[in-house]
C-alpha cells in the first residue's frame, strides 16, 4: 500500500492518518510509489486531454474533481527556447497540477477541515478544488498578497486569513492549525502527492516531443515544487526506459531573496547557516549571476536530522535527492535576502511566488539541480520587470513570478545553451504589469 515515509529518519505514516510531516524531525515526506511499466508515448492518443492521461505514473488514477488541468500549450520564443503556457490552467497557474491531487485525495480521506498557506497562487488552486469536492477550505495568506489572488480565493469559497509579517510567518500559522484533529493540511510543499501533480509537467513535455526532453530545463524556485516534480519525473522516465538523456535543470531565484542560489555557489549540501550570507557578495563564491550583500538568518538549525545521502530511488517514489526539513522540531525563521536576510523582515520582489527564505525541501533541490548538472540563475528586479513587458509584447501577459526563468534565459550566458523550455506559470490577471523602478 502506498504510504508516506520520510528521507532522513526512515519514519512512514500510512496516508489515512492525517499526519502532515514527520514527527520525528519535522520535515516533509516522500511518497513510496513506483509507476507502471509498458506505457510509451504512442500509447496515450485518445486519452482525456488532461494530466489524467498519464494515469499509470501517478499514484491516484482518477479524480471526481478534475477540471481538465493540464495539457498546457508548447510555444517557441526563440529558436532555441520555448515556453511552457501553464497560465492556462483553470484557476491561471500551475499550482492546480498539484491542488487537484491533493485536492482528490482530501476527498477520499474526508476530514472536517482543510487548511493550507500560499503566497496565492497555490491557495486559489485548493479553494478552487475544495469547492469541487465539497470540503470546507482556510487558506492562510501573508499580508500584501495580490488582491486580485485572495479575491479568487474568497470567489472559491474558501476562509482567507491573512497574517501579519512574510511567507515564514504565514506558514508557522497554517502549521499550527494543521496539527489539529481532523484537519488535512494541504501543504504543496510538505505533502508529496502534489509534487506527483507537478511532475505531470515533465510527462506532457515527453510526450509533446516525441519520446525525449529537452537539453535543460529552466524552472523558478521557491519552495522548489515545480522543480522537484521536473525531477522525479526525469528520474521515473529514465528508470523505466522512456528516455536516453536527462536534462540539466537550471534552477531561477530573485536576487533579493536567493538562498538556494548562496548555497549552491558556496557548495553547500543545504541552507547556509547564520552569517555565512555575508560570504557571498557581489557575486563571489560562483558564477551566473550577481548576489547581493548577504545576510543574517534567525531561525531553526539547518539540516538537522541527517547527512547528505544519495538520492531517492525513481521507482520508489522518492524525489531524486537528499531529504531533509530545514530544521529539527521547529518550523525554521524568517527573513531574507540573497542568503535568507536578517530581522524578521522578508524583503520584497515582484516574484512573490518564489520569495521563500527557508524552504523545507532545501536539501532535494540543491542535490537534484547537482545531479542534474545544471545550475542556479538569479534575476534582478529590473530584469522581471523587462521580461514580463518582452512577454506582453508577445502576446503572452504572464504575472511577475511566471517571468523570472525568461528573465534568466533571455539574458543569455552557457548555462542556457542548447534547447531551453521555460515554464509560465501564472497569469498576468493575478498581479497585473509591475510598476516602473
């Protein structure tokens, strides 16, 4: 049967118990899941034209709540680079690739409550899809999120609570309503049935080009859910013979709130700890991109609960990785610049999407991007802004988190070298053209 277990202590939770993270150190599960062998490419024409076609790689089949998610459009931009459309979606982001799993198996298991925490995008997918099934919805929201995202979250029926401070503080919240009884937490980026949502991602890219992926592939990061998906999804192909090459990941933060990039350049197996931020400026410590002045992290230990090991096995379900939560029993601080910031204050960028000081999947990023030979690339704020008018100017309005892997691609440099497909993963109606410098 399929259970939850965790990459760092070993401990499994069967999926029925409601138990949202490990209780021994705190940090997200991985799922123990092996796709199906015998399916090729040329054997899915006919299926339903959504992300259920891939129904023997994913581990629900079906959904009673479906919207017909996924099958996004494959566009060139250049002649080297193409754009994913998964604005397209039914609630306008990529999110509902994941929300609709999770969404699905809340469902089935019938809890009195679900709760979840998002910048926005993630919650307008679960209120949207908790609404289909029928389950009452809280979505926890940090304060200045979008009014155009917590107006769909309100239009979906869900309870918006935003809370006062930045992303972490926002989380800290969710977490501590998700430890009541009956309560599912919706997480996107504790929960591992979303990250087999997002992987979905990948499947439809191999499919669309015929059996193979490309030679890289750009995705934001954040909390890291689109690219661990990309991940598990290249590991799977590989595993089961579907594919004879597996693409670099080019990992895109913002410079103004870039810890994965500061830990990747300094060689870092996870977050850097308290001060070390204050190495790594004006770029020094690596290439591909500038830093700015580092930082100061409050906060839980970092990677506590285990040393680097080797990644998780495709064909058991685990993402491609290391496991590790950010920090042992406690949910980690806040803050943010390029290696986490100091104070408590997370600072602002327009790609509020992926303005995540401590993610709890640190370590699986860090080694996944290695693993894959590809590399981190961050953006100014100046250049978010030059991509998404350069998109609009394309006739694709993308909101300014879905343009930050353009802004990286589209100022060059042999990171991106070769065929590049860039994710947009949000419309440009959630947060409109940003304001001028």
């Amino acid at each position: 049967m399929t259970s939850y277990h965790c990459p760092v202590d070993g401990t499994r939770s069967a999926i029925t118990a409601l138990t949202w993270c490990c209780p021994v150190c705190r940090g997200p599960w991985d799922l123990d899941f092996t796709p199906a062998r015998g399916v090729a490419a040329n054997a899915l024409a006919g299926r339903a034209d959504s992300l259920w076609r891939y129904k023997e790689f994913l581990p629900l089949d079906t959904s009673a709540i479906s919207l017909g998610e996924g099958r996004t459009l494959l566009v060139p931009l250049t002649d080297t680079v193409s754009a994913k459309l998964d604005f397209l979606m039914p609630t306008l982001s990529f999110k509902d690739r994941g929300a609709v799993m999770l969404g699905e198996l809340a469902r089935r298991l019938g809890p009195d409550r679900v709760v979840a925490d998002s910048s926005g995008n993630a919650g307008t997918s679960f209120a949207a899809y908790c609404a289909r099934a029928g389950l009452p919805c809280t979505v926890y929201v940090p304060e200045g999120t979008s009014a155009k995202k917590t107006e769909q979250i309100r239009a979906h029926g869900a309870r918006l609570v935003t809370v006062p401070g930045g992303r972490e503080a926002t989380a800290r919240a969710a977490r501590a309503a998700a430890d009541e009884p009956g309560v599912f937490y919706a997480s996107h980026v504790f929960n591992p049935y979303f990250l087999h949502g997002t992987k979905t991602y990948a499947y439809e890219l191999w499919e669309d080009l015929g059996g193979r992926l490309p030679e890289a592939l750009a995705v934001p990061v954040g909390n890291g859910t689109l690219l661990l998906g990309v991940a598990l999804a290249v590991a799977e192909l590989d595993a089961l013979g579907l594919i004879t090459a597996r693409p670099r990941l080019i990992a895109v933060q913002a410079e103004a709130v870039s810890p994965l990039a500061a830990a990747f350049r300094a060689g870092a197996d996870d977050l850097l700890p308290v001060g070390a931020g204050d190495l790594l400026r004006d770029g020094e410590g690596g290439a591909d991109g500038m830093l700015p002045d580092g930082g100061t992290v409050p906060g839980g230990d970092v990677g506590a609960g285990g040393v680097p090991g080797p990644g998780g096995d495709a064909g058991a379900g685990s993402v491609p990785g290391t496991g590790g939560g950010a920090g042992a029993g406690g949910v980690p601080g806040t803050g943010g610049n390029a290696a986490g910031g100091a104070g408590g204050v997370e600072p602002a960028t327009l790609a509020e999407g992926i303005a995540i000081p401590r993610p709890p999947r640190a370590r699986q990023i860090l080694a996944a991007v290695r693993e894959s030979g590809g590399t981190f690339l961050t953006v100014p704020e100046d250049g978010i802004r030059e991509a998404q008018r350069d998109l609009a100017a394309r006739g694709l309005f993308v909101e300014t988190t879905g343009v930050a892997c353009w802004a990286a691609v589209r100022a060059g440099g042999d990171a991106v070298r070769g065929e590049v497909v860039v994710p947009l993963c949000g419309s440009g109606l959630k947060t409109g053209m940003a304001a001028s410098a």
